[in-house]
C-alpha cells in the first residue's frame, strides 16, 4: 500500500516481492548479501527440521505428531506408487523438497512474510536440482540407452523424426514447466490476497465486508493451493526419476 503526495491510497500487489538486502555482503565483486529471501528460507527450513525433530513418537499420537506422520505417509504413498522398489532410495529427497516448498508456501500466507517460492530464480533452482539429477541417473542407470527416451516404441517410421524433436523439446522444457508452474501459482494468489486487503482498507469495515469476505475464502484457497502446489512438485519429481529408471530398451 503506497500514499500518493495528495493522501490517497493506492494498491501496490508487486511490493511484497520486492528483495531486499538485510546485511549486505560482498565478495571479489560478487553480491551475496543475506536477503529477506533467504531469511525465510532458513525460517522455513528451521520450522520444518523443528516440526520432525520435536515431533513425539507416542503411541497415542498428539497433534505435532499427527502432522509430521501425515505427512511423512503422504510423501511415502507418492514415492511408493511411483516409484515401486526404488522408492527408498529416493524417499528421503522427495521429502525434503516436499516440505520446504510446503512450509515457504505456507509460512508465505502470513502478513508482513516473504514467499519464497514466489520468485522463479528459487523455484527454478530447485527445478534444474530435479532435471540435472534425473538427467544423471537416468545416464548411470541405462548408459546411452537412456536416449530411447526420446524415440517412443510403435511411432511410424515417417512420423519418427517429427516426434523425437517433441520429445526432445519436451524434455528440456521440464525444468521450466516445472519452475513455473510453482512461482506462478504462488504470486498471482499472493497478488490477489494484497489487492482484496488493499480494497478492505480503502472501504473500511462497514462497506469493505464484501472484499473482507472474499479475502477470508483466497485466503483459504491459498492455504489449499500452496499444499497442492508442493503436491505436484514432488509427484513430477518422482515421474521424472521414474522415467529415469524405466526406460523401455
């Protein structure tokens, strides 16, 4: 919300992405200043280290408990379905970008926070994490026949090169569907929970209770969106290290 000289209030939805540096740092040139971002990324991966670490382990679970172990059974149904006897493996990995993506998404929702996963240099970072490591194991896994990724079985042999480009092109286009996808979704709903506030404040409480309502229902839509969005990460994540692993020779 910025203030025009003449007083009126005017909706700004793009200054709770803004970064900014909170101890600068500099290195032979290099920036590398510790920002708001990556305060809340290590608040996020504190909460979540917390959440496990702290977690009981009683017969009878409490509430901490009951939501680590959701969870934890969450990301193991994923895996284990996708991944079958592999899923052990890879478990551990899926689990953790499960949940740092969940907690940045989450913690994200409260006032005056910064969302992460709202920039796509953070989202694609851990995309290429997931597209450099499948690309490598897949490699390790099937040594060159790895490339018959690319030429699907019963294509006719006329259609054979228009296809391989498709797959090849969709292939390396897995890291940006997959960064995109994530900081997408979590900016255009943080956008819209700061114009909905915004038209609250301007109204105020007596003739803002339609917005105010509208922003209580975004407000729990977000809270769905930002669990399903960590949801699909680590489900592609796991088709891809799948596709990695099985490739018809």
């Amino acid at each position: 919300m910025a203030t025009p000289e003449h007083g009126e209030k005017i909706i700004d939805p793009i200054h709770q992405f803004v970064i900014e540096r909170l101890v600068p740092i500099h290195v032979g040139g290099v920036d590398i200043s510790f920002t708001n971002s990556a305060l809340w990324a290590v608040i996020a991966v504190t909460c979540a280290s917390l959440l496990f670490i702290l977690a009981p382990r009683n017969l009878i679970p409490t509430r901490l408990q009951s939501v680590a172990e959701s969870i934890y059974e969450l990301v193991y149904d994923i895996t284990h379905d996708v991944l079958h006897e592999n899923a052990r493996t890879y478990f551990p990995f899926v689990l953790t970008l499960f949940v740092f993506i969940l907690f940045a998404n989450v913690l994200g929702l409260i006032p005056y926070s910064f969302t992460v996963t709202s920039h796509i240099v953070i989202t694609l970072a851990l995309a290429l994490v997931v597209f450099i490591g499948a690309t490598i194991i897949g490699f390790i896994r099937n040594g060159f026949g790895y490339l018959k990724l690319f030429v699907p079985s019963g294509v006719p042999v006329f259609l054979l090169p228009l296809v391989v480009v498709i797959e090849i092109v969709s292939y390396f286009i897995r890291p940006m569907s997959l960064s995109i996808r994530l900081f997408a979704n979590m900016m255009a709903g943080h956008m819209m929970l700061k114009v909905m506030a915004g038209f609250v404040v301007m109204l105020g409480v007596t003739a803002g209770w339609l917005p105010l309502a509208a922003m209580v229902g975004l407000m729990g839509l977000e809270l769905l969106v930002a669990a399903l969005q960590a949801y699909v990460f680590a489900l592609l994540t796991c088709m891809y290290l799948s596709d990695a692993m099985h490739v018809d020779h």
